[in-house]
C-alpha cells in the first residue's frame, strides 16, 4: 500500500526541486525530461520484456504524441509557477487537469453511464472548480508587495498547460496502449517536445543540467503509479496521487518563502482540500 503514496510525494516535489534548482521555464522542462528519459531507459533495460511484447508502430506513435503533449503541459505549468507562484499556480493546474479529464472521459469514453455516476461526478466537478478558485483568492485588505504575481500570462499558461495534460492523457486511452510500455517512447516524445520549447533559449546551461534530478523523481513516482494500479486499482491510486498537492502548495510557502497572509492561508488550505477531495470522488468513479 505504502508504494501508492510515492507518486504523490514525487510528482508533489516536481516544483519545489526544480525551485531549487533554478533555471527558467524551458530549462527546467528540458532538465526533467533528460532525467524522465534516463529513468525510462534504465527501466527499459533492467525489465524489457513489457516493452518488447508491446513493441509495435501504434506503442510508438501514442509514446511520442503523448510525451509531446506532456512536455507542453509541464512547460507552461512551469510558467505559471513562475508567474503566480507555486502554491497558486499547482492547485489551480491540478483542480482543471481533473474537471478536463473526466469531461474527456463522459464524452470521448462514455465513463459515466448511471445516474449515480453523474450525479456524484458533477458534485465532484462542482467541488474542484470551488477549490481551485479559493486557493487563486488574494486578501484585498493585505498590502501590496513582495513578489509580484502576473495573472495575465499566468492564466494563458494555466489554459495551455492543461490543454497539453489533457492531450497526454487522452491519446493513451485512444490508441488503447498499454501505459507501462509506452514508458520509452513517451519519454522521447517529451524530449523532443521540450527541445523545442528551449531552442536558442540558453538550454545547455547548468540549470538544465541540474533539473535531470527533477526527472528521475517524476519517473520514480511515474513508474510507481503504474505499480500501484496494478496493485491496488485505479480509483484508489489515482485519488492518493492527487494529495500530492499538499506537499507542493504548502512545501512552497514553507521552503521556498511564498508569502501568505492568514486570510490567504485559510483559503489556500480549504481550495487545496477540496481539489483533494473532488479528485478522489473522481478516482473512485472510475
């Protein structure tokens, strides 16, 4: 049971490494898919009988679509990290990957079919767009300063960044591959994707260096969710992963010094936990 639990701290760490790590949106993207394709390598050699009983043209073509659109929703998230913070920015990305994804899933995929299905999953969807919206709220009565927060381009990255999470998502279950062995090529199609996102952008510089460290803990948490769902189920891995927001909206304000007021806490904090709990009435829907 414990290994459902890695995907949640990995992935929730993704933004507070690269934080530390430093570097610009590109470099950071670039970085962790260095890291994600050393991982996938490894993997691949260490156990490649999944890969090689799968191995054929469709494997391919969903791997890199699918990575190309994961490097496009990494990029942008790194964007709008850097634009309206971490603590903003993670809970807000993750309430909308999981409101697009289930709608992508009643839509294309016909997942929900009783009654009960759609009335619980539209509370759920009702709760993350709540959550989300509380954890953006700023206290009016707080004085201006310190760091300075661009909604403008925050929001195009937000809208970009789940547009691309939406699409490395959805061309899995279209193609209909088996997730696990589509590890290599999708890590790929994420370098190729993020290549082209830091070309002529300083991207052989030490930050991007430094950020393949941000690349094996996403494929550390990656390859433990597809152990954990065969382990445990979907719905049950896929809600705890979603906790793994806690650890990025509040390791942000603690580690990384993002300024809270008391009021902005307050709502930081029920946002967070109501993204949490519309994702796991998602996870157990499914």
């Amino acid at each position: 049971m414990w290994i459902a639990l890695i995907p949640a701290i990995a992935w929730g760490s993704v933004g507070l490494i690269s934080g530390k790590l430093g570097g610009n949106a590109n470099q950071q993207t670039l970085g962790m898919t260095w890291g994600a394709l050393l991982f996938a390598l490894v993997t691949t050699l260490v156990s490649p009988g999944n890969f090689l009983a799968h191995n054929d043209m469709r494997l391919w073509i969903a791997g890199i679509l699918s990575g190309l659109f994961w490097s496009l929703g990494q990029n942008q998230q790194f964007h709008a990290m850097k634009a309206v913070g971490i603590s903003k920015a993670v809970p807000i990305s993750t309430g909308a990957q999981l409101v697009t994804n289930a709608l992508a899933g009643v839509i294309l995929f016909h997942e929900w079919t009783t009654s009960h299905q759609l009335t619980l999953g539209t509370l759920a969807l009702v709760i993350l767009v709540v959550g989300a919206t509380l954890t953006a709220l700023r206290d009016k009565s707080a004085q201006t300063g310190g760091q300075s927060e661009n909604w403008a381009k925050g929001t195009t990255a937000l809208v970009l960044s789940t547009a691309g999470y939406l699409g490395y998502t959805v061309v899995v279950n279209l193609l209909k591959v088996d997730a696990q062995a589509m590890v290599l090529p999708q890590a790929i199609g994420m370098v190729a994707g993020a290549s082209v996102f830091a070309l002529g952008k300083d991207a052989f510089k030490k930050e991007s260096f430094k950020n393949i460290v941000t690349g094996l803990v996403w494929g550390t948490g990656n390859l433990c969710m597809f152990q954990a769902t065969a382990m445990i189920g979907l719905a049950v891995s896929f809600s705890l992963s979603q906790t793994g927001i806690v650890i990025s909206t509040f390791g942000s304000i603690l580690l990384l010094g993002e300024h809270k007021t008391k009021r902005e806490m307050v709502y930081v904090t029920l946002g967070s936990l109501m993204v949490i709990i519309g994702g796991v009435m998602l996870g157990l829907l499914k």
